[in-house]
C-alpha cells in the first residue's frame, strides 16, 4: 500500500542533502516548544483511525482518481481540489441564473391573472345585482310547492289511516257477514284509529278528532255486541269433548276479553249452560236412565253399588275427578294457552271501563289458572249439590264405624287431590271438607252411642273371675286397629306433616278413650285391692300392646298408659312384698324393731303420724335404743322367735312358687316375672336387716357365740330344754339361725 505520509524521522526537501539548521535567534521560540509541537502533530497523525468514515471516504476519492504518492502529486492535489471546487460553484451560479430568469417570467404571468380576475369579480358583483330579485321570487316558488306537496301527503295519510271504508265497515258491524279473519283485521284497524284520535285532541282544533273518536266508538260497540251474540251462539254447539277447539273461538274471547262486562256475560251463560250438561251427564251416571237412553250393558250404574257405602261413595268421587280433568283439560285451551293475550285484553278493558274496577285504585292481574279453576268451579255446582245429597244420605243410613272412617280417609283423598288440581279454596275442597266433617260427626254420634249402651249395660262392665280384660274392650281395640290399619294405609298429606298435626288424636278421643274410661270405671266394683290392681293392669297391658304398634297412635296415648302401668307396678310390688313378709312371719319381726330402725326396703312410705313419732321433740334430746332391749320384746321371746322361725322354715321351700301364683290371673308372665323377683329383693333385704338386728341385739347382750343351732341335734335339744325350765340366758340367733344367703338360694 502506498502511504501519503513520509517515513518516520525523514525531512521533507526538494533535495537530497541535508540543510543545516540555521542559528538560533532570540525570536525563534525555544527548541523544547518546537519539539512538542511536532511531537503533538506526530501523535495526532499516528493516533488517526484508518476505520474512521471520514478518512476511508478521503481514501476512496483518492484510489479513484488514480493519484499516486508522489511529491509531485502531493504539492498539486490541494490546488487541483480547490480548482475543482470553483469549478463546481461556476455550474451552480450559472444554474440559478437560469431559475432566476425563470421566475421572473412567471411573476410576470402572475402579474397579469391577478389583473384578469380583478376585472371579473367586477363582471359577477354586476351580474348579481341584476338577478337577486329573480333568484328570491324562484326560491318562494319552490318552498310553496313543498308545502303543497306535503300537505297533500298528509292528507293521502289521514284519509289512508283514520277513514275506514264502507265496505270494510259493513263487514265489522253486520249480522249477516260471518265472524272471520277480515272481520278482526278490520276490527283492529278500527280500534287503532280510535286510540290515534287521542293524538288529534291534543291539537288546537279538537272538532276533528272528536268527529272520528265517536264514530269509532260506535263502530267498536257494534263489532263487540256482534262478536258477544256469535260467541254465545257457539257455545251452545260447542262440544268440550272435540280436542279441536274452534281456533276462532279462542281467539274471539282474546278480543271479547277487552270489554270486562261482556266477556263476563259470556263466561256466565258458559257456566249455566256446562253445569246443565254435566249435572245431566252425572245423573245419567248414577241411573243410566236420562231420557229412557240406553246405556253400556258393560257399564253398570253408580246406584247399583248403593249397598256398599265406601264403594258407591268411591265411585261418585271417581266419577267427579274424572270429569273435572277433562273439563279443566278442554278448558285449558281456552284460557291458559293464550294467558297472556287475555291479560292484555282484559287490563286494556278495564281502562275503556273503569267502573268494572271494585275498588278505584285496584291493580288487576288476569291469572289464566285461576280463571280456570273458577270456571271448572262454577260448571261442576250442580254436580257438587247432587254429591252432598248423596253422600250425606248414605253416612246417616250406615252404622259401621270402620266403614265410616274409610269413607273419611277417602273423602281426604279426594279433597286433597281436588286441592291440587283446582286450588284449595275451590267449591270442591270445601264441599269435601264439609262431608269430611259431617262423616266424622256421624262417626262420633256412633261411637257415642255404644258407649251410652255399654254404660246401661251393667252386665257387660262387670269384671269376669279371671280378672282379664273386659270384652267390650277387647272388641274396641280391634275396632281401633282396623282404624289404625286403615289410616296407616290412607293418605296423609304433607300441610298436616308440616304442621305436626296428628289427624288421628280426634278419632283415638272418639273410639278409644270413653272405653277406656268404662273400663277403669269397671274395676270400682272389685273390692279386692289385689285383684283390682290386677285388673287395671291387665287393661293397661292389653292397650299398651295395641297402641305401641302404631307411631302415630303412640305419641298422644302411650306415655299416659306407661305412667298407668308404672303406677300399678309399683301397686302391684307392694303387694307381693306384703304377702312375702307376712306368709313368712318376717312382718312380726319387723314390726317389732321399728322403734330401733325403719327399714328403707320394705319401699312403703311412712305415715306423717309415723314421722311424727319418730322425731322427739325440739327441747327433749333424741335417745338412741339399746340393741340389748330387742330380746325383751315379746316377738324376740323365745316361744314367739321359734314359731315365727318353723313358719319361715314351712314358706321357704314353695316361696317363689306360692309368691308368682298370687299373680296368676296377671297376663303377662314377664311382667308377674319383674314384679315377683324385685319383690323377692326387697323380702331379702328386710330379712338382711332383721338379721343384723337380731346379731346386734345378742352382741350387746354378750352372747358372741352365734353359731348356728341344729335343733334336731342334742345341743339344741337340751338348749332348748334349758329355755323351757329357765335356766341360764338364751341367744336369739340361736333361736332364729337362718341366714340371708340361704334365703337369697331358697328363693332364686
């Protein structure tokens, strides 16, 4: 690569010999400051980057022109670059004075347009002057054209939308034409006509509108009453049976809907002439004999099953609900399919006739179901009437109270049943809710009646010899549970579940509760406290037994008859607890050591004189009795001690057997079983205290030898000997040796 830069430390010269550095002079600058100043311009040229953009570009131009690094060529390359450039400034002057010259013939021509248009500004401003007064004469021309036309539109408009043709009129007010779809097109064209005319009488001149509004009016009145004589006369060939309800039918109600009062009228006329038709049908149900028409030889009549209450009321009520499904069922189509555009009908009526409001400020929502129901209601009176009559004359001739109250299972069955299909304040519901009342009425006055015959019947409340449960008892609990058994079976409905209310609590008042009155009255006549306990407990077990197989029987009755039979129980131990003490003699001795301690097993409660007694008064100390004194006692004499003792010895060995046949004519061997062991506890706990005393009492005395005496021995021969000649002192254990554990293994 050539360089541009001489070599380092060469001296450039026009020649080769090297000129000697002339003297220093005084105004030359030192040679230090020559030194750094070459030293400075070195290290620039040498610290120059080649990469820079500038010197590559300066390379470039230089490679292009083809120079090389001559000296020659580095003395002219400065003069050749400013020659080039003045060269280059020439071309760019001589180019802007051709531009110059250029322009300056263009402001010429600029010069003279400006001229041209000012003398057409002037042209125009003269023109206009002379048109104005055309121009504004042509503009109200055009705007009054526009308003012709407008009004002319208008008026094509009005005549279009408010006149209704004569034709078309002829059409909505005639008798002669039918009731078609043309009949209600026109109708609503009409009835929007007489609702425009409201925006007509908000004008200044009211004249028109009112012209229009009345004679819609009138056309309206004529087209309603026209409507209302073609619907009644369909309704008396309609047939409900047909599943394809006229379409025409239902949609002159939608519209009819929009006069409250005639639409009501219709409604009424549908009603009498339905409940006609289906208290026909009914009858000719019950007799098959309406007009001497022969009926299905397969099908009997309701009246043949008049025998049998429960059917035949069955039957009728079948009949009923079958009929009021298919009525509701063709109804529906009338009234619930098009719910809505009645609702419409009906609240645009009421604003057309206010004074079919009840109240001024009532709020009417049209409920299609409801309607529906009400009018099911109104069709079936005739039919309900005839069912009462009916029912009522079948509960009076029928004395089974069973049958009776399966009729009041039935009737609640239906008028639930009715309740959900026609709403529960319908005539229906309360008609069988009536018959409900009255059947349980009758099913009282019966129940009634044989407790006043059995009351009478003084026979039949006497006690028999066994002491078990009266027959006219038994005979009411199976009454009772055929009644449980039919309820059980029956229908209960969920708003008496929700409300916790026990249906049955009337009917166990009724045929439960005066028998077991009579009953519990009966067992006054056994003067035998034992054998009225027994009694009275044979009653209670026998209706515990039926009542507790019953949830709903067991919630009211149970719990008096438990406490009943708790009380009697306790009756009952006291005296098997009785007869232990006092077939075994035990009753002597215990008697006897009561002033020395009362014994809490014997479970019978002191008297107030006894406790009385029993505390000394507040002033005197209580003195506690000497054990020693017992054997003083006459019951602890000898002769007494050794009878009681053979009497306890005789009673043992048949014990348990004699204690449980005291209670044989009790039936229920658990319960005589209960009663008999924990009086056998109790006898053992008395004997356990007689024993203890009679211990103590030979302890205090200094008898310690207690052992037990065989009076079949010689020992207890010549002891006993001894105590008949009074010699020497006697041991009562002697005399009483037996202990509480061989009674407790005697009597287990």
């Amino acid at each position: 690569m050539t360089s541009y830069f001489p070599p380092a430390g060469a001296i450039p010269s026009h020649n080769s010999t090297r000129t000697p550095s002339p003297a220093a002079s005084p105004l030359s600058p030192p040679a230090t400051q020559r030194s750094n100043a070459l030293t400075n311009r070195l290290t620039s040229v040498l610290s120059a980057s080649y990469a820079d953009s500038d010197i590559r570009d300066a390379l470039e131009t230089l490679s292009l022109r083809g120079i090389h690094n001559t000296p020659e060529v580095r003395r002219q390359l400065r003069l050749d670059v400013q020659q080039e450039v003045v060269d280059c400034n020439a071309e760019i002057v001589r180019d802007f004075g051709k531009v110059a010259e250029q322009l300056k013939r263009i402001g010429t021509v600029i010069t003279s347009l400006n001229q041209t248009c000012e003398e057409m500004r002037k042209h125009i401003g003269l023109a206009r002057q002379d048109t104005a007064p055309m121009l504004e004469e042509a503009s109200a021309l055009m705007n009054q054209k526009k308003e012709a036309e407008t009004k002319q539109q208008l008026l094509d408009a009005f005549t279009k939308h408010f006149i209704v043709s004569d034709d078309d009129l002829l059409v909505l007010t005639s008798i002669e034409d039918p009731i078609d779809d043309q009949f209600f097109d026109v109708l609503a064209r009409v009835k929007q006509v007489h609702r425009d005319c409201e925006a007509l009488l908000g004008g200044e001149n009211q004249r028109l509108g009112l012209e229009l509004m009345e004679k819609s009016t009138r056309n309206l009145n004529s087209a309603y009453q026209k409507l209302y004589r073609w619907i009644q006369k369909e309704f008396k060939s309609l047939n409900l049976e047909d599943p394809r309800i006229s379409s025409s039918i239902r949609r002159a109600l939608r519209v009819l809907a929009e006069r409250p009062s005639l639409f009501h009228s219709c409604l009424d006329f549908f009603a009498e002439a339905r409940d006609y038709t289906l208290s026909d049908a009914f009858h000719y149900a019950l007799t098959d004999a309406v007009s001497g028409a022969a009926g299905d030889s397969n099908v009997k009549p309701i009246e043949f099953s008049a025998h049998d209450p429960l059917r035949y009321i069955g039957d009728m009520l079948a009949w009923v609900h079958s009929t009021t499904v298919s009525e509701r069922e063709a109804l529906e189509a009338l009234f619930v399919a098009d719910g809505e555009e009645l609702a419409r009908g009906i609240q645009a009526g009421l604003s057309s006739e206010p004074w079919s409001r009840i109240e001024e400020h009532e709020e009417v929502a049209f409920d299609g179901q409801k309607a529906l129901s009400d009018l099911v209601n109104r069709d079936l009176i005739g039919v309900s009437r005839a069912l009462r009559q009916r029912v009522e004359l079948v509960i009076q001739g029928h004395d089974d109270p069973v049958t009776c109250y399966k009729v009041i299972g039935l009737l609640s069955f239906y008028r639930t049943t009715f309740s959900k299909l026609l709403g529960p304040n319908s005539n229906l519901v309360e008609l069988l809710g009536t018959l409900e009342k009255f059947t349980f009425g009758h099913f009282e006055a019966l129940m009634k009646d044989a407790v006043s015959s059995l009351s009478a019947d003084h026979l039949a409340l006497t006690p028999s010899e066994d002491l078990s449960t009266p027959q006219f008892l038994v005979e009411a609990l199976e009454g009772l549970t055929s009644l449980m058994k039919t309820y059980e079976t029956s229908f209960v409905t969920d708003d008496m579940q929700s409300k916790n209310e026990n249906r049955f609590t009337p009917v166990l008042r009724a045929a439960f509760d005066p028998f077991m009155e009579l009953a519990k009255s009966s067992a006054e006549e056994l003067s035998n406290s034992t054998a009225r306990a027994i009694y009275l407990t044979n009653i209670h077990l026998t209706t515990r037994t039926t009542i507790s197989a019953y949830s709903f029987a067991s919630v009211t009755h149970l719990n008096p008859i438990s406490t009943a039979l708790a009380s009697l129980r306790v009756n009952l131990l006291e005296i098997q607890i009785h007869y232990l003490l006092d077939a075994s003699g035990l009753r002597v001795l215990l008697t006897a050591l009561e002033p020395f301690s009362k014994p809490s097993s014997t479970n019978v409660a002191p008297t107030k004189t006894e406790e009385q007694n029993s505390h000394p008064p507040e002033n005197q100390p209580q003195q506690q009795p000497n054990l020693a004194d017992i054997a003083t006692l006459p019951a602890f004499q000898p002769e007494a001690l050794i009878a009681i003792s053979q009497q306890l010895d005789d009673f043992l060995p048949s014990a348990l057997m004699d204690a449980t046949d005291n209670l044989k004519r009790l039936r229920s061997a658990t319960f005589v079983k209960s009663v008999t062991e924990e009086a056998v506890e109790a006898f053992c706990r008395d004997f356990e205290f007689v024993e203890g005393m009679i211990i103590g009492a030979d302890e205090a005395r200094g008898k310690i030898d207690v052992t037990r005496v065989d009076r079949g021995s010689e020992a207890g021969a010549e002891s006993e000997k001894g105590m008949e000649e009074g010699e020497g002192e006697w041991g009562l254990r002697r005399l009483f040796p037996r202990t509480t554990g061989e009674i407790r293994v005697l009597l287990s």
